[in-house]
C-alpha cells in the first residue's frame, strides 16, 4: 500500500501525525504499507512557491492513495489567488480525477448529547452524502473580476456541467444506495438553474438502470432545511459540487463536532484522496486541542474504498467506538463527566485499542 502523506497546514500534520499512528499499528500486524511525504497548500508555497509542487503532484501521481490533512492559514490571505493554499487542495482533485467525494455523516450513540439537535432527532444517524468534485461552479469558466461600462467592478463565475459529468457522480451515488438503504435523494435547484434541470434530467435517466433504488428529488434550500428538522429521512444524498460542500458541512453538525467525519474523494478506479472534511483551524494549531478522529477516520475508509481491506476498515472504526465509548474527549466533543484528552492522547487511545 503505497501512501503519499500530505499533512499541509494548520492543525493538518497534528491530526496526520495520530492517523499515521493507526497506520503504524496496521503494519506492525502485517499490512505492507509504505509512506512518502509531500508539501500541499501553504506548505508547498512555503517550500517551493506553488501550492501544489511538482514534486507532491508525482508523489500523488505515484501513490495508491493520499492521506492529507488540511490547507489554509490566514497569513496567506494576501497571496495572489493561483498561489494560495486552497488552489493546492482543488488542482490535487482535478489532476487525479477525483469525482466522487463520500462523506459520511455518521452519530456515534456517545456523542448524542453533543449535537447541536435533540437526542432524539439525530440518533441512529447514518447518512452518505455524496458530492460531485471536479465540475460545478468551482471550475467552470469563464470566470474572473472586471469592470462594466459605466466602471463598477464586477465578479463572474460559471456554474457548468456537462451530461457525462453527471452520469458518471450519479452511477456512485446509485451502486452506494445499493449497499445501504437503497434510498437515493437528488439535490438540485431545478426550479432556478439551468445546470439543475440538466442534472435532475441526468440522474433521472441513470435511475432506469436501478430499479430497485427509491429515488426522490429535492430543492437544496428545502434540502438544508430537511437535514435539521428531520435528518434521519435520509440515506444517500447526491447532488453537485457547491451544494454538497455546504450540505456536508451543515450535517457534520448533526454528529456533535466537524472533528468527527471522514471524507473519501475516489477516481473512476478507486484511487482515493482521504482527508477529514474540516479546514486547517490555525487558530489552534500546535495546541494539542484538534480532534484527530476524523482524520482517523478517512483510514479506515482508504482501507475499505482504495485496498479493499473491509477487516482494517471495520477495525479502525471499532477502535474508534470503543475509545469513545471509555469516555474519552477532546474539547470539541467534551461533556461534563467525560475525560478530556488532547490530539496526542487521542491517536495513542486509539491506536492501543487497535
């Protein structure tokens, strides 16, 4: 298993540096795991002036998976946008073909209590959010900032996908439904956007070639809505690329913390980025505060998604479960009564009971 390890910025090589220690675990018992490490996002600009080198795009390139942390800070804010952090994270996703992002939004029965929703709204939570990667409004063109006539500045962006686009993303979203609940709900703004009626034509289409998935279609504000009134209606959630990053955002809030959920970005062959779905929260980077389990995570489902290895997977989440089930809290997910630990002591907690 040849991994490139990105930690990037942040809290990024804090939060890495506990899931690596999962990894260690994995080896030590006879997985053969190998790691390279590469710079991303603040950190290749600060080593090579680029957010995404040449060095770590032939390290990914190479790899038969990506761990990466997170990228972003705020003393990079003032870079020109090509050069900034973020740019790193979206040409790492383009040039991989990285389509297919699954993000679990899932309720550990520990964390209950930690939800910004009633117990009884969010127990039992278990949903896939499953969001379109390399199309949409983030890469459409043409975009830009200009002047009108009359010398009022003005900025454009072009929302776009084509048909294959949407075929390939909703086949995922379909062969996933396949494996959980078979209950597929389509997110787009049909009502309004052109982008959306082609979409929702799109999927309809794919839906002949699964009978046996219910199919439902939703607006993305009644959708936003949906997920904190009554989020357990849901089983897979496909929609588009801006969409499923505020949506997803919206649902880790449904599990107690943004510090819990895992994210999977995969290519047409199962070659995956995995990365938790947070940013890089500079403000309490070097702390010893972040929340590493997400990051934790994103193994177990590079072991199920990329290596096929449904026993590493399953064990990873195990231990997971079990070391909150102990009782242990970092503070994002700390409750009266419970031990709070820091982001080392979390990955050791974990990787014992591995």
């Amino acid at each position: 298993m040849k991994i490139a390890v990105l930690p990037g910025d942040g809290i990024g090589p804090e939060i890495v540096a506990q899931a690596v220690k999962v990894l260690d675990v994995l080896a030590k018992d006879g997985l053969k795991i190998e790691l390279e490490y590469g710079d991303i996002g603040g950190a290749g600009y600060d080593a090579a002036g680029d957010p995404y080198p040449a060095a770590t795009s032939k390290l990914a390139i190479d790899a038969d998976a990506v761990l990466l942390g997170a990228v972003g800070g705020y003393r990079y804010d003032s870079l020109p946008r090509p050069m900034r952090p973020e740019q790193g994270l979206l040409r790492i996703r383009k040039e991989l073909g990285l389509f297919a992002n699954l993000r679990p939004a899932v309720l550990y029965p520990e964390l209950a209590s930690a939800s910004s929703l009633k117990p009884e709204v969010v127990a039992g939570l278990d949903i896939m959010i499953l969001r379109e990667l390399t199309g949409d409004i983030y890469f459409g063109q043409p975009r830009g900032l200009r002047r009108t006539p009359d010398g009022e500045r003005e900025g454009f962006d072009t929302m776009l996908y084509s048909e294959s686009e949407i075929a390939r993303i909703a086949h995922v979203g379909f062969g996933t439904a396949m494996k959980r609940g078979k209950r597929l709900c389509s997110v787009d703004k049909a009502n309004v956007l052109e982008t959306s009626v082609l979409w929702r034509e799109v999927v309809m289409e794919v839906a002949k070639n699964y009978p046996e998935i219910e199919l439902s279609h939703m607006y993305v504000d009644n959708a936003a809505m949906q997920l904190v009134r009554n989020p357990k209606q849901f089983d897979v959630i496909l929609t588009g690329n801006m969409f499923g990053d505020i949506l997803s955002d919206e649902a880790s809030m449904l599990t107690g913390s943004i510090g819990m959920l895992p994210s999977a970005s995969l290519d047409a062959h199962g070659k995956g980025l995995y990365e938790p779905i947070h940013g890089s929260a500079p403000d309490i980077a070097g702390q010893n505060i972040a929340n590493p389990l997400a990051t934790i995570l994103s193994v177990a489902m590079m072991m199920r998604h990329t290596f096929g290895n449904e026993a590493a997977a399953a064990r990873i989440e195990n231990a997971v479960k079990k070391t909150l089930a102990e009782g242990l809290r970092t503070s994002d997910i700390h409750q009266e009564g419970m031990r709070k630990v820091g982001t080392r002591e979390m990955g050791d907690a974990v990787a014992a009971r591995l």
